[in-house]
C-alpha cells in the first residue's frame, strides 16, 4: 500500500527534524501547508510534485553533505 503524501511528510520531517512551518514555507510559500494537510485539507497533484521535490532535494543535499540535521535542543 502507497503511503499518503502527509505520511511521507511526516516521515520527512522526523528524519529532518525540520519544523512543519518551514517545510510548507520552503517546498510551497504555504507555511500552514502540514497542519491543513493534517486537518484533511487535499492538494492538487502539481503541489505533491513540489513537496516530493523539495523532500528529495533536501535529502541528495544531506546525502552530499552540504547540510546537516537540526539538533534537538535540550531543556
């Protein structure tokens, strides 16, 4: 079974550790993009196409090392 594209997005951003805001800003100019998308909102296939992009974009770059992952910070 095909994961749905908010499950990848989640997935993405564990992996990332990147903040749903900034995903939505980067991959979309919709910083409400993840949470919408968490409250059902659907999307057309032209804005899957961006995200899957900027996902796997941003992983080649990780991959290449010219970025790193966002640490946590500690409370």
């Amino acid at each position: 079974m095909e994961k749905t594209l908010l499950q990848r997005i989640e997935a993405f951003l564990t992996e990332s550790r990147m903040p749903p805001s900034v995903l939505g800003r980067d991959a979309v100019h919709d910083p409400r993009l993840v949470s919408d998308l968490r409250g059902g909102r659907a999307v057309g296939r032209s804005v899957e196409c961006r995200v899957e992009h900027f996902m796997n974009k941003w992983r080649a770059e990780r991959h290449a090392g010219r970025i790193g992952v966002a640490r946590q910070k500690s409370v």
